[in-house]
C-alpha cells in the first residue's frame, strides 16, 4: 500500500513539474537538491527524508493549501512505507520456549538429530550436556491435556546417541509411553523415504500455535515471531508431517532402534 502510494506522489510531482514548464533539472535547482533527487522521488521509490519530498512540491510554486494536501498524502505513504527491518520478529531471549510452551495449546516439534526437550529424559539431558532440570521445566506441559503436541522426528534422531549411549533405553522406552497420551501425536520420518515436496530436514524447530517458532542453536535459543517466517515454518512442518509415519508404524521405528542400540552395547561389552 506504502509503495504504491509513492509512485502515486511520484507521478504527480512529475505531472506538476511538467505544467510549470520545468525539467528536472530545474526543480532540481529550485528547490537545491540534486537532480537524482527528483528522479528517485518521481519514479516512486523512498529517499531519505519526506522532507526532501516536500522541498521539491514547494519549489513548484503551488497554492498553500495544495502544498499542505500533498505534503499529507507525503507524510502517510512515508510512514506506511517504512522499511521492514531484518530483525524485526526476532529474540534471542533465554527462556522464551518454556514461556511459549506454557501458553500455546497446540505445539509442532521437529527435531532432525537430536530428542526434543519436551520428551527427553533427564539421563539424555544429561548426556547431551543440557543443564539439569531443563528437561523437567519443559516437558511438564505434556501433562495438560486440553494441549496437542505433534512431533516429527527424523530417523537419525533415534540412531544418534549422546555419549555412551547407555542412556537411550530409557529414552526409548519414554518415547513409546509418551506415544501413547491421548495428546500427542509421534511421528519419525523414515531415513529411507524420499522427501518428495518436503524441504531437506536442516535443522530442528518447534511451532507454538501461530504466534511464533523457537529453533535450538549451539549457544542459544532463537524466537521467530514475525507472521511470515511463523506461516513458512509451519508450511515446512506440514511437509515433514505427511512424509514421516505414525502410530505402529512410528513405534516399529523407535523399537528397531532399540534393538539395534541393545546389538551395539552388547558388542562392546
């Protein structure tokens, strides 16, 4: 709306400009600016100041009153217009995801490599060199009913395990029972299954309702709240849900990893 609103302004500039009998060169001169100026302003694109905007309406020798209505119209597409900035939506703020968690009523987790936070035990946690207790914050929202959670997991999540590995039977095993609640709905997407449409699974990500997504970094915690990059998150999360499996098919999955990590153990032992 902004953008189209100054090549409005910037057509009629030109139409004035032309009346008065002037190039751009010469309202360039009249209103001391240089003649670029003039240019930028009358092909509809911003510059620095609506001020600037207005010196070349003034110097056109227009009636007061016609200088007063231009420079509103000036002034709202200025300020419809302004520029998005590339970190708007975006925290780096520690604790954020617990916050949202306790107040979202749906939840879509994916996680790529790791087990989420939400489902992870505290020997996993501690494995995975997390600070102890995280895990409790977190995953006591899975106790609310009248809250959904959908997690997606990628195969590799169930074949990648934190230091000795001895804490992925437990793991295992709470996957499988948290499977169950009424509430949460596990799926894993198969390592051998073309994606298809889905995006390539960089990294994992969590999606609290529609109001914003939290994606774990090696040193912090990242919040996404603009509409567009939550709206393209989710559009990534739909895409991995249809190609991952469910329900037995999910737990086969988890069981078969359990099976192959007890294998491994037992090698080494």
């Amino acid at each position: 709306m902004g953008e189209e609103r100054l090549r409005e302004i910037g057509r009629e500039l030109r139409r004035l400009r032309t009346a008065a009998g002037l190039s751009g060169v010469g309202l360039a001169s009249r209103a001391g600016l240089p003649q670029p100026t003039v240019s930028r302003v009358e092909t509809g694109r911003r510059v620095s100041d609506p001020g600037v905007v207005l010196r070349l309406f003034g110097a056109l020798g227009l009636e007061a009153a016609e200088v007063d209505r231009l420079g509103g119209l000036v002034n709202e597409a200025y300020a419809e217009s302004v520029p998005r900035r590339v970190d708007a939506g975006v925290s780096f703020r520690a604790g954020a995801g617990v916050e949202l968690g306790r107040a979202a009523r749906a939840l879509r987790v994916f996680e790529s490599m790791v087990v989420p936070e939400l489902l992870r035990t505290a020997e996993y946690g501690a494995a995975a060199g997390k600070r102890a207790g995280a895990e409790a914050d977190r995953a006591a929202v899975l106790v609310d009913g009248d809250r959904r959670f959908t997690f997606v997991l990628a195969e590799a999540v169930l074949r990648t395990w934190p230091g000795s590995g001895e804490c992925m039977s437990g793991q295992f095993a709470h996957l499988l029972t948290a499977s169950e609640r009424p509430n949460v709905r596990l799926g894993v997407l198969p390592g051998s299954v073309p994606l298809g449409r889905a995006a390539v699974p960089l990294h994992g990500f969590t999606v609290y309702d529609e109001a914003a997504v939290t994606v774990e970094t090696f040193t912090r915690e990242l919040t996404l709240s603009d509409a567009e990059e939550v709206r393209a998150y989710a559009e990534v999360f739909e895409g991995f849900e249809r190609a991952a499996v469910f329900g037995d098919r999910a737990r086969d999955l988890v069981k078969r990893a359990a099976c192959d990590l007890e294998e491994a153990l037992h090698s080494i032992h």
